[in-house]
C-alpha cells in the first residue's frame, strides 16, 4: 500500500467518482490512476468502488471504511509536512480562500494585500464558492480556508468560528419618495416591492424574521444572491433593494442609501477550516488581520467547540460589524 494510492482514492471520492475529472485535478492520466486503483484493491482483496461499466458508482460498504481511513493517514501526513514547512520555510506555503464575490470584493482586499505584502512567497488562490451550496462544499484540506456571510451547519471535522458581523442597508432610486422620507419605518417598506437576497440566505433570514414579529408580509419581486444583480434592477426601477451594508458604499449617486441599522439584527459571517489542519504563521497572520478577535490563542481555544459554545464564548468580544 502506497500514500500516492490513498492520495488517488481520496481525490476519486472528493471528484465525485469521477476519474477523468480526479486525472485532470491531479495532471495525471486516467488510465494511471486505474492501474493504482486495482492494484490497491488487489492487494487488500476487496473493492473500493462499485462499477456500472467503466464507471464508478460510489464506495462498496467496505470501501467507504476504508476511504474514512484513508482520508485521516493524508491528514496526517498533511499536518506532519505542515509542521516541518513551520521550522524550514516559515514564509513559504499556499493558501486557498474559498468566499464568495461579495466578500472578495468588499471586505478582504486589505487582508489579501497585508498577506501578499508580509508573506510575498505565499501563493494565494481564491475560488468563489455559491451561498446555496455551502453546506455541501466547504473546503477542509491543508492550506483552505473558507469565509462566507450565511450560516452554516455544523459538520464533523470543520471548525467554524465567528469573523466579524455585518449590517443591512436598503438601496433606493434616488427619485424615489422613501429616499427624501425623513423618518423610514418598516410598514413603509414592506408595501413597496422588493429585491434582496434569496430564501434561506442568513440576510433574508434576518429580514424575513423581522416582518414577521411585526405581522408584515413583504412582497419580494426578484430575489438573488448577488449585489449586482439587486443593483442592476434597483436602478431600472423594478423596486427598492435591500443589501450588506458594506456593499453600498461603492454605490454610484443615482441611488440613496438608508442604512437599516437598528431595524434588521446584524449577521454572522463565518470562518472555516478543517479541524484536524495545521494552520501555519501566515494563516493565523492572516485570520487575525481578517478577524482581530480570533488570534492564535483565540483560535486554540475555541476551535473544538460547537456552534452553540462559540455563540455563547463570543457573546462579550467585540465583533468588528462592517456597516
């Protein structure tokens, strides 16, 4: 049994079953990761995978024990390599941010530039994760990271800690009458057609929530998860738009910005990674630059509680609120 076959194994599983998709993602070829495939399986005297054909279906019953076991000897080899990279090439690494576009545009250019400034041989990715898909694929691997606005479920083997909160803003066509209204209230509001986020999102959760103690009904016209969409048909005059406050600041004067503080609970937004992953100098650097609560010592402390816990441990630390 090699590491380079619980590597493969690993991948197929994290690809869907996909070995074309698994060869791709490792520059490698299909028929090599086949051949290591059935040789680890010959070797242990079982399958892995279930077949229909030349394809794989998913794990064997036994497979999925075996792909669980796998999965902790890579994260240990993992964390082994991270804890000598510590000692011979502090600097040196990589990390993966996985947000979403409204929080890679608005609120980590100053930490992404802190990082790359500090830690110049660091190489940094960043993929955009989709707010409906996050519970089904936040990221968990050396390196990762995720940060993202909507809540999350509690899921074995992710910590999860509180990174700042943010606040929501209703955006208005600057001709239109709630714009020169001097005092704005929610019955307002809820009569006007409205765009803002989709169903479920933590900030539609939040307004939605609000309404409804005050036995109001809002009437959504469009809903989506980005800003720019909400903005687009905001400014064709479809209704008025409710947003992060955060993303309202780099908004053109064609529209009147209210700021709805005081009237919807602030959000959480959320970070993620692995627990079992080692999280080098420049990744602490980083979170804290982030999140100044959550430093090293913060981050030890906390990171094996659950969600309940952080909410409780978190509620007396000042949360930066981007508003």
């Amino acid at each position: 049994m090699k590491l380079q076959q619980l590597r493969y194994i690993n991948e197929i599983k994290r690809n869907g079953y996909n070995i074309s998709l698994t060869s791709h993602q490792l520059y490698t070829s299909q028929p090599g990761i086949s051949k290591q495939v059935s040789l680890l399986e010959d070797e242990l005297g079982v399958k892995i995978f279930d077949r229909q054909g030349k394809h794989l279906s998913g794990p064997t019953n036994v497979g999925k024990e075996i792909l669980n076991e796998a999965s902790k000897i890579l994260e240990i080899e993992d964390r082994i390599k991270a804890i000598s990279s510590e000692v011979t090439s502090p600097k040196k690494g990589k990390l993966n941010i996985f947000t979403t576009n409204a929080i890679a545009n608005f609120i980590l250019p100053k930490s992404v530039r802190y990082l790359l400034t500090s830690y110049p041989n660091v190489s940094l990715h960043m993929s955009t994760i989709e707010p409906s898909h996050l519970n089904n694929s936040l990221p968990a691997g050396p390196g990762d990271i995720a940060i993202v606005a909507q809540d999350i479920e509690e899921m074995t083997g992710l910590t999860v800690l509180p990174a700042y909160k943010w606040s929501l803003s209703l955006i208005i066509p600057s001709e239109h009458p709630l714009s020169k209204t001097h005092t704005l209230t929610l019955e307002q509001i809820a009569k006007e057609k409205l765009i803002s986020y989709e169903l479920k999102s933590t900030g539609r959760i939040a307004i939605d929530n609000t309404f409804s103690q005050l036995g109001l009904t809002p009437d959504y016209i469009v809903t989506a998860m980005d800003v720019e969409v909400i903005k687009e048909y905001v400014s064709k005059g479809v209704g008025i738009g409710i947003i992060a406050s955060v993303a309202a600041h780099s908004i053109d004067d064609s529209f009147t910005v209210r700021s709805l503080e005081g009237f919807f609970p602030d959000c959480y937004a959320w970070l993620c990674f692995g627990k079992n992953v080692y999280l080098q100098t420049y990744m602490y650097d980083f979170i804290e630059k982030l999140a100044p609560h959550l430093t090293k010592v913060v981050i030890e402390q906390t990171k094996h509680m659950t969600k309940s816990e952080l909410i409780d441990w978190f509620k007396t630390v000042p949360l930066h609120t981007y508003k």
